[in-house]
C-alpha cells in the first residue's frame, strides 16, 4: 500500500509543486481511505441484500 500512496503523492506533487511531501502523502492516504471504506460498505450492503 506504501508504494501505491507514494506514486499518488509523486503525481499530485507533480500537478501541485508547492504541496510538501508530507501533505500530499497525508491527503493520498486519506483518499485511499475513504474509498476502501465507501467500497467496504458496498460489499457489506451487497452482502446484507443477497441474505434477505
């Protein structure tokens, strides 16, 4: 996981030279995140509706 957030930190650094490395990895990392969270619930609603 390390490696995908420094590769999406390398890309906004990129697009947006004045963020630090510290921020984009945090806000990288954030974004990871939420979405396995958002894609944790899918799966656990998707789940909850086979059941019934």
């Amino acid at each position: 996981m390390d490696e995908l957030i420094d590769d999406w930190a390398g890309r906004l650094r990129a697009l947006a030279p004045h963020v630090s490395d510290r921020d984009s990895r945090s806000y990288v990392y954030d974004l990871v995140q939420a979405a396995q969270r958002a894609q944790d619930e899918e799966t656990a609603e998707a789940a909850f509706e086979r059941e019934e």
